[in-house]
C-alpha cells in the first residue's frame, strides 16, 4: 500500500487519474480516477454589526507598504497602482548606514558587508541616477501618499559604493566569498566571527547627537551635522513634511534607524556590541532634536524594535543572559535592565521621551514603532515560520490565519513558544524556572498600555510586518484580517513588507485594494470602526466601519473573510440601520478570480421591525474568500 498526499491550492472540484503500475507482475497494472470535491455549504457563525454606535477612528495610515513606489519594473508598477496606499516607508538593513550626502549605503551582512549606490537594503535600487530616497519622495508626493524615511542613530554611514568591510586582500580564507567582488562573509573558515576589523575601510563615524542639558534652543549646528543635516536638505528641496494638515511633499515621518536589536549582528562589522538602553535612548531623543529643529511639522517614530525579548531587556541583557549560565535567557544575567531600574526597556525609552518633552518644551516622540515577525511557525517547534514563506499545506495555512490572533486576542499563545512571559525578578508572575509560561501578546493593547503609563498621546505604529502566502487566496486573507484589526484596535500607523516583487504577489496587492479601491474608482472601506462580532472569528471574521465625512457620509462598510474551505451560509444583522435601507452592494474576492475584485448582484437587507437588526439574511460566503457589503 502506497500512500500519496495531495495539496490543492486550486478551486474544486477536480478530478486526478491514478495509474499503478506493478514491477513485478505486468498484469497488476491499472488506473483510478478519484474526483474531489469541496465541502458541502454549511451554515456560519452569526455576524453582527452595530451601525449605531460608531467607535474608534480608523486611521488611513494603517493601509502602507516599504518601498512601494521603488519598484522597477512595469509589472511591479501595474501591481500596486490599484492598492491605495496611504504611506510608503523606506527603511530596512540598508539605511542604517545611508549617506544621503553621496547616496552610498551598505549591505551589511545581507550581501557580504558591501558598499554600494543607493540604499539596496531595503530592496530596491536608485532609480535612473537619482537618490534612491529622493525619487521616492517625489514619487509619494505626486501620488498623494505620506512618506515615512529612516534617519541613522546607529552612528556610522558609509563612505564609498566600492569597499567592503571583510576583503579577501586582509582575510582570505573566509567561509564565503562573494561572487561579485572579493569581499566575504566575515566568518573564519570554521565559521565563527572575524572581530577587531577596522570599521573606517567602509565607514564613516557620525554618532547621533547627545541631548543637550538645556533646552531645545541651546541644541547648536555643530551637534546635528549628520541628521539635522540631512533633515535640513530635505526640507529644502521638498519643503516640511505637514503630516496633522496633510498639505506638506516633504518627509511627513521619521524613523530612527531601523531594528537596534540586530546592530551587533546585521552590522557587526561597525558595531560588534549590543545595543544599551542609553545607546538607544539618548542617540534617539538627540536625532530627534535634530530633526524637529529643523522642520517642527515632522513627526519622529521609534525605536523601531522587532524582537520580543527587546520589549522588555536591552540586547545586552540577552547575549548577557546567553553566556550568563542559569536559564542562558534574558533575566539570568540582566545587567543593563537592573542599571535601569528593572524597568522594561519599551517602557523606559518611553519615559525618558516624555522626560525629554518637559526638558525641550516639545514632543520627540510621536509614534511607538515595533516590528511584529510574529507569524506562527509551522510545523510547531520547526523554527520554519509562516512569514515571507509561501502558502504551504493546509497546517501552514491554517496556523497564518490563526496567528493574527496575536495583535490582540487575550485567549492567543503561540504553541511554538514565541511568547514566554518576561519573567524579571520583581515581576509578580515571576518564576525561577528555565521555562516560563507563555503568555497573550496582545501586541497592540499592550501597545497601547505603554504609552498610557508612561508616554500618554503617543501613537501606535507597526511599520514592518509579514505573514506570507502573498501568492495566494491564504495570503490574502491573512492580510485582509489584519487590516480589519488594525482598524478595530485603533492603529495609528502601519507598513506591511513584501517578501518578493508585488508582481508575485497579486492577491496580497488585492487585499489592500479591497479596502482602498474595492470598485476601481478609489472607493474605501469605511473611517470609523463599529462595534462586529462573529460568533466564530476562525470561521468567518468581520469587521464594519461607516463613513463620517465626505461625499460617502453615512455609508456603511462590512468585510466579511471566510477562513475555510467551503462555502458558508450566515446572516449579517445590523442594529441601528435606518429601515429604509432595502438593498446594498457586494463586492467578492476569492479563489474563482485571483487578478480582479468582482461586483456581486445587488444584496437584499431585510429592515427590522420593533426595533429589531434589519438583516443580510443566508447570505453564502464563499470557500476561502473576501466579501465586502456597502450598505447605503
């Protein structure tokens, strides 16, 4: 007996035809035909929407990309024209290190520490000549959307588009040698670190400004060379940025620097420690000084974390913890966190912000920004995560759908162990065990618990995120969830990364599109949550807005994404609509047509009586599929 596994990432039905064939016996020899079908249409959760009790604003700047409009190709460009993003962040690896005196960057350990032209680390080229940052920028501004730039704090930026920070003329007998230039990876023949290179061969040291005693007004020329520089140039050509009137073409939002837990890593060849919480904290509220002296309009975003246990210890707590013996985990040795306090190190930054705006008489922080890779792992255990990954089998896919669960469901712990409670030693759920329980991320409540202990008014961003599967229906869906939730919890800001050209990823592209372009004439999901339930959110999730202004006030919205893989029937009530509405639009999006959104029949909605829900009643939600009701 033989056993085959089939995964089916297309529609069904489908017949597959069988031929075995015996090497023993020529007589054995015969074929099957086995035709599959999809579940039979079952009923669905019920779906409410509460039009009468609007709440939350949505933000528009929760619907972003990296490096949208740095695309280089006419299949790239014809890809995201539909999507109606709002905001284009650069940033990634490459910036950390950008000298947008010459417009040379580095590649760091993505590319055998490399110099070159432009700011390729964050995927893209410079264009025809241009800086690669400035032709953004004028892209954005011409297609109406903010752009988000990253400012270094790292305190080196490159040199030269030429050198590299391992040759093969000093170390030749490295593990790897690049195949363009002879450079190598900076690991010994045995694969441990070279250490002690000399950083200037690529670099130039430019430390971020030190946050003066005094106020903001004392901050002098001499210590903003590096970023007030580049911030100064900026506005120059394209004037401020005016992110609160929407009215400016220059840089609305800066980052400070991009992923500081992997500075000792990424860009060890400069910076072989780990970061401090000083490091991060003091260059960050000097580069923003900087910026904001020199264009008060801008915004300023950080500290650009992306790894769970930098929440909470500095990189040095966790290397300090890995040789530390104990746990070898953060609060085993955690040396800089008890320099601090005991205080979380998110929390910290976001206290010394706030001290800093009582010092300077003017906010420097005006978003917190995490990076969330937290796509489950498939298999469990594996190491193997769902982001960036393709669709997979069916646990694959059902483990990326139920992960974004992590931004906010109290009920949600990743079984692959992502999230093991903090455990510091004053912690009231404290443990001396080397295996903590897991707990809730809940990562954007949690978010927003931060900021209103310590940092009130402060806006949430999450500017670098992916669940793969982009290529297809699963990624989608994923996708449109977590947009519908960024929406209900309030985001303020959020940038998704593409793992591969957009071309590639055309139902990832349609999942924004939904939201942002859902009938091609820059129609848009509604600005202001309200109140949905779904009696099942693994089954069918939902998510309502209506509209508060403009030519669409009063119009409702309703997105309904049918997680499994057959057709579902379920009736949408929703309270508080007015009994006049009789009909509404429906908009699908599935697996029947991956390349367009198609407008669905005109949908009946049965008006309530008594004060009861008028209702989209038994209406069938397609196998794995995106349904949008506009409700008049």
């Amino acid at each position: 007996t033989e056993i085959y596994t089939l995964s089916l990432h297309d529609a069904l039905p489908i017949s597959v035809a069988v031929t075995a064939t015996s090497t023993q016996n020529s007589a054995q020899t015969g074929s099957v035909t086995v035709t599959l079908s999809p579940p039979a249409t079952a009923a669905g959760p019920a779906l409410t929407v509460n039009v009468g009790a609007p709440g939350n604003s949505i933000s528009p700047l929760i619907y972003g990309m990296d490096a949208y409009l740095l695309h280089n190709t006419a299949a790239d460009v014809t890809a995201v024209a539909p999507t109606g993003i709002t905001i284009d962040r650069w940033g990634g690896d490459g910036t950390s290190r950008y000298n947008y005196q010459l417009d040379f960057s580095s590649s760091a350990s993505d590319w055998y520490f490399e110099n070159q032209i432009g700011s390729s680390g964050d995927g893209w080229p410079a264009v025809n000549g241009v800086k690669g940052f400035d032709n953004l920028v004028e892209n954005n501004a011409a297609n109406g959307i903010v752009t988000l730039g990253t400012v270094p704090v790292l305190g080196w930026v490159a040199k030269d588009s030429t050198s590299c920070s391992f040759p093969t003329s000093l170390y030749p007998t490295q593990y790897q040698l690049a195949p363009d230039r002879p450079c190598g990876d900076g690991e010994t023949s045995a694969q441990t670190n070279i250490t002690g290179n000399d950083p200037t061969i690529t670099s130039i040291a430019e430390p971020p400004p030190a946050p003066p005693a005094a106020s903001a007004a004392t901050l002098s020329w001499a210590e903003v060379t590096w970023s007030g520089g580049w911030a100064e140039y900026l506005v120059n050509k394209f004037g401020p940025g005016n992110p609160a009137t929407g009215t400016g073409k220059g840089v609305a939002i800066y980052d400070l620097d991009n992923e500081p837990s992997w500075w000792d890593a990424v860009h060890r060849d400069v910076h072989p420690v780990p970061f401090t919480y000083d490091e991060v904290t003091n260059g960050g509220i000097g580069t923003a000084l900087a910026i904001k002296k020199v264009d008060p309009t801008a915004e300023v975003s950080g500290p650009v974390m992306d790894y769970w246990w930098d929440y909470f210890y500095s990189k040095k707590d966790v290397e300090s913890g890995w040789g530390g013996g104990g746990c070898g985990q953060p609060w085993s040795n955690p040396v800089d966190r008890k320099a601090h306090g005991g205080i979380p190190f998110i929390e910290y930054y976001l206290q010394q912000f706030a001290a800093a705006q009582s010092t300077y008489g003017v906010r420097l922080l005006d978003y917190l920004d995490l990076h969330t890779y937290f796509a489950a792992e498939y298999p469990t255990g594996s190491g193997n995560g769902v982001a960036f990954a393709a669709a997979g089998d069916t646990g694959a896919q059902q483990a990326r759908l139920n992960s974004t669960r992590v931004f906010w469901d109290p009920a949600y712990t990743d079984a692959s162990k992502q999230f093991p409670q903090p455990n510091y030693i004053t912690d009231s759920n404290y443990t001396s065990s080397c295996t903590p329980p897991q707990q809730a991320p809940q990562l954007i409540p949690l978010m927003r618990n931060w900021v209103a202990a310590e940092y009130p008014g402060t806006k949430l961003a999450i500017d670098e995120y992916n669940w793969g599967g982009m290529e297809s229906i699963n990624g989608a869906l994923a996708q449109a969830d977590i947009l519908g939730i960024f929406g209900r919890e309030g985001l303020d800001l959020a940038t998704m990364w593409p793992a591969t050209n957009p071309s590639a990823q055309i139902p990832g592209m349609m999942a924004f599109q939904i939201y942002r372009n859902y009938d091609g004439a820059n129609s848009t999901f509604g600005d202001t949550a309200l109140p949905s339930t779904s009696a099942n959110q693994g089954a069918l999730s939902v998510y309502g807005a209506v509209h508060t202004s403009g030519a669409a006030t009063g119009k409702v919205t309703v997105m309904v994404i049918n997680k499994t893989y057959g057709s579902l029937t379920g009736t949408v009530s929703l309270t508080g609509l007015s009994s006049t509405v009789t009909t509404a639009q429906a908009y699908l999006y599935s697996n029947a047509n991956l390349a367009a959104i198609v407008a669905q029949p005109a949908v009946t909605v049965t008006p309530g009586t008594g004060g009861a829900a008028s209702t989209i009643a038994n209406y069938s939600f397609p196998a794995q599929s995106i349904t949008l009701f506009v409700v008049p």
